[in-house]
C-alpha cells in the first residue's frame, strides 16, 4: 500500500465514504456510506473496482488532488466542472491519469454531490469494519474528518496494463440521472401518518417543500407549509430508516440521510423509496421537492431494477 | 394482537409490541429480537430493539413475497422460548454528572415545568436506578426508563444544534446521557465526564441494553478530577 493521491485543497466537505457501517445500529452506530448510492456504485464500477470499495464523495465546492502515481480515475455524480491540468474531463467516465497531474473541481453545474473512485479502491484504515466517514463520531476515514490539506490517501499500484484496460469508460447519455433544481420523490406512508391531520397529509402530497441551508449528510430540514399534529407530535423513540421523513412539533419536515441518528423521537409520515434517495442527495439548498404516495411493492420494484440495471452495466464495462 | 407489524420504508419493517412504556412491552421486545436472531433468517440484514418496537431491516432480494415474509417474521418473533430476562445479574454502572450551570443550562426549565427547586431535581434525578431500554439515536447512546414522573418534561420546541457529548438530559418521560455531540431536542440538566462511545476500544460502547444505571451528583473540583482521568483512559465508573 503506497499514498495514491494527495489533497491539495480539501474543498466544502469531501470524505472517504464505502456502501457503509452496517450491522451495529443496535449499538446507536449509523452506517453512513454515499449520500447518493447510485453515482457512487457507478463511480466504482467505471474504475473496475468492487461496488463496495471507498470512493471519495464530494459536496459542491470540489477539492483539488494530486496524483502521486499513474492510476486510473472514475468520477460520477453532480457535474462540478472537473478539470485534469486545466483540461475539462468528463462526468459519468473514467480516465487515465499519470503521476505529478493535478485534477481541480469548478463550478457547480447539475447536482451537488460528486463521487471519485480510484482504481484499486482507497485503502485507509477500516474502524468498526468500514472506511465510511462518520464526523459526528470521528469515525472511518482519515481521523474519521473531511479531508484535509496535505493528506494522502492509500492505494494499490496496478500495471500498466490493467491501468489501461480500465480507462475510457463511459456511461451512456441514456442512463445518467438528470439532476434538476425540483424533485418529485416516492414516499411510502408510515402507519404514524395517523399521529397527522387530514388538512396536513393533504398538504404532504401536493405542495412544494424548499431544501433549507440547515442540510446536510445527517438530515434535510424542509421549509413550507405547516405539517401540523392532530396532538401529540412525539412517540416513543424507535429506530429509522435512510429517507425516513419526520416532522417535530415545529411542523417542518426533517428528512433522515446517510449520517442520521439510528432511531428518533417524532412521528414519521413516511419513508422515501430506496431508488429516489439520489434525487434528494443531489438538492442544493433553495431547490424543491415535491412527495407522491407510493407502496412497499413500487418500493421493491425499483430497488429490483436498479440492482439488475447495475449488474448489467458491470458485466458491459468488463467485456468493452 | 401483539405484534403489530407496519412497514418502514422499502427495506425495514417495524414489529409493536405496545402502545405504552412497560417492562412488559421491553421484555417482548427483547424475547422476539433472541427469537429472530436465533431464526437465522438469511433475508435479515440486522435489528434495532426501541422501547417497545423491534425494528427489522432486510434485504427485499432475498426475502420472500412480502405479505410472505411480514407471515413469516410473525410467526418466527413469537415461536420458541423466551429468554427470561434475569434482573438480578444485571451490570449496575454509577455515572458521576455535575448538574446545572453551563454543563446543565436546561436544569431550571425542568425545575419550573414541574414546580420543583432544582436541588430537588437532581435529588430525584439521583435518586432512581434506571433500566437500559434500547440503545441507539448516536454511537453508545442508551435510552434509560423509569425517569421520576414528577421530572416529565417535554422536548425542546426547536432541538439544539449542537449538544456536547456527556450532557445528560431528559425529553418527556425519558433520560439519558447524549454519548457523541449531536444536535438534539432533550433538555439538558448536567455533563458526565465519562465517556461512553470510544472506537478505538476494544469494546467501543461502555453501556448495554439490559444494564442498569445510576447518577451520582458530584461537585466542580471532582468534575475536573474525573474529567482528567478520562482524559488519560484510567478512569473506571464504579459498578455494583
């Protein structure tokens, strides 16, 4: 294992991030992973490497990062305007870059979250048997922090001629997610929906919520109308879910991302369908969402697809 | 009629056991969570025990039909024998807190909402040995009962966003000890220097569900002393 890449700048928040921590939400440990798990499985699959090996997910502002050996790069997700020595290179692709190259990040154009995979994978210390980052409990990553400047990351050094059968692979136009400024998600009604009023359910289905600056990696706290409570507006505590939407007494949404907390104290209306995660990953704050009522059968669907759609495209990007 | 089941999102599914805070509701918790882990299910991927609801996450690949699997779960949460839970082995940990002032700035507000002195506050909040319910909400976080019902107080309209690791708080009939900081709604009476998650241990979490748990009030001076020896990783809470 030798330092792959270095961080020149670290950017707004850029973490070490793999599918995630499972198994110990027993113990109060989330298992964080990739905001928008689609881009992040693609991002590996296009630098040949195990769906579940680190990647790096990057929010909005870009770091920038130097190559330290020829490797092979795939970066996916919000397009940032990323630049190789000052030459644009794609989104949804992967590419050959060779040691003493700088790749920079610019503006942000569709999308907010960008994931970097690195042929071979990231190989930093594993903490409770993931290299996901957790910050609010220091865990996984590097000091289990964004990263910072100076820091470099482990890898594997391949040949040149692995290095070279893995660039220049690019996901078809088709298949890329579009990323817009309002989302429309799937949300599977909670049985605590009854903890809610008629008028406020209504008002969940048709109106618009906007993303508030006061989201993150832990939750999105939504601003709108008024979810209100028939009374009590808190139950006893019990575990949730990645897209689980709860709504304290304030009435203002809160919905539960990769980072939340393993269980929670207010009414759950609902939880989004695991297949539309990614459309709210990729919400800046100011954009809108807008909710439809779904099934667990819809839910099941989708995840269904969404596997075989991922198994298909690994088994292309290994015979081109 | 119990257990209710209901699901949560596309991927878990939420088994009630109660609509009240009993041991009762707990133990059967407790007795389903042995009795699936024991079913070796290959389509669960892991559990969460709340209070009285055991949270059952799985694969949607590998379980079967739906209405199938939810059959299933029933009928695999109550089959078997319980584990009779044995309260006279219990761990019984005691946490030094220092109540009040900036490490408790919510202490008053819980001694107006009841109508008590604050010293009567910590009288009570000490005063009781509290049972660990379920675990969760941030690493090593654990839910304790039994709170003193004249100290009931509701959560914070607006949750903090930011609540220091230690603090040790109390949201409607419920305390605990916040293990990481993390925002949060509870409202918080005191700090414990002791530290209850730590990832670079070999056991990174020092409390269990089914522990037992008491607060003991200590004054500024020892506050410090623990907190150093915290610091260094030589102290030990004392448990009976």
């Amino acid at each position: 294992m030798i330092p792959l890449i270095k961080i020149e700048e670290p950017g707004l928040h850029t973490t070490i991030q793999d599918t995630g921590r499972y198994g110990m939400q027993q113990y109060g440990v989330v298992p964080s992973g990739p905001m928008d798990p689609f881009a992040f499985r693609i991002a590996n699959l296009l630098a040949g490497n195990a769906p579940d090996d680190a990647a790096i997910e990057i929010t909005m502002v870009g770091p920038s990062v130097r190559f330290l050996e020829n490797c092979v790069i795939a970066i996916t997700g919000a397009n940032l305007s990323p630049t190789l020595d000052g030459r644009k290179v794609p989104v949804w692709g992967s590419l050959y870059v060779k040691k003493g190259q700088e790749l920079q990040f610019g503006k942000p154009k569709h999308g907010v979250r960008a994931y970097l995979a690195i042929a071979g994978g990231i190989h930093t210390q594993k903490v409770l048997q993931s290299r996901a980052t957790y910050t609010k409990a220091e865990l996984g990553g590097l000091k289990g922090q964004p990263l910072e400047t100076g820091d470099e990351l482990p890898g594997l050094t391949l040949p040149d001629t692995e290095l070279s059968k893995r660039k220049g692979k690019l996901l078809s136009e088709k298949l890329r997610p579009y990323y817009q400024s309002h989302h429309m998600v799937r949300v599977i009604p909670d049985e605590q929906e009854s903890y809610f009023t008629k008028e406020a359910l209504q008002t969940f289905y048709t109106h618009s919520f906007k993303v508030t600056p006061q989201s993150d990696r832990m939750g999105y706290r939504l601003q709108g109308q008024k979810i209100g409570h028939k009374q009590e507006a808190e139950i006893l505590s019990e575990a949730v879910a990645f897209g689980s939407i709860q709504v304290p007494a304030d009435g203002a949404p809160i919905i539960l991302m990769a980072d939340r907390q393993t269980t929670g104290g207010y009414p759950k209306i609902g939880t989004i369908i695991t297949h539309d995660l990614w459309k709210v990953a990729q919400l800046m704050p100011g954009h809108t969402l807008s909710f439809q009522r779904s099934s667990v059968e819809e839910g099941h669907l989708w995840h269904e697809y969404e596997t075989n759609l991922l198994k298909k495209l690994s088994v292309s990007i290994q015979q081109k | 009629m119990y257990p209710l089941i209901s699901p949560l999102g596309d991927r878990a599914v939420r088994m009630t056991f109660g609509d009240r805070l009993t041991e009762k509701a707990n133990d059967s918790v407790q007795a389903a969570y042995s009795r699936l882990d024991h079913a070796e299910l290959e389509y669960i991927s892991e559990m969460v025990p709340g209070y009285v609801t055991l949270t059952v996450y799985y694969d949607p690949l590998k379980a079967p039909a739906y209405n199938k699997m939810l059959h299933q779960l029933k009928n695999a949460a109550k089959a078997g024998q319980p584990l009779e839970s044995d309260f006279s082995q219990k761990r019984h940990l005691i946490l030094p807190v220092y109540y009040g002032g900036n490490k408790g700035p919510d202490l008053e507000e819980v001694a107006r909402w009841n109508s008590l002195e604050t010293e009567e506050v910590i009288k009570r909040h000490t005063g009781a040995t509290y049972r660990v319910y379920m675990m969760g909400f941030a690493p090593g976080f654990p839910y304790l009962g039994e709170l003193d019902e004249t100290l009931a107080t509701p959560r914070r309209k607006t949750p903090r966003k930011k609540v220091p690791s230690g603090s040790v708080g109390i949201a409607g009939p419920q305390t605990g000890v916040y293990s990481v900081d993390s925002p949060g709604g509870w409202q918080i009476i005191g700090h414990t220097p002791v530290r209850l998650f730590d990832a670079g241990k070999e056991e990174p979490v020092l409390i269990k569900a089914g522990d037992l748990i008491s607060f003991k009030s200590v004054n500024e001076q020892e506050y410090e002393d623990i907190f150093h020896e915290c610091e260094k990783g030589i102290y030990r809470p004392s448990i009976e």
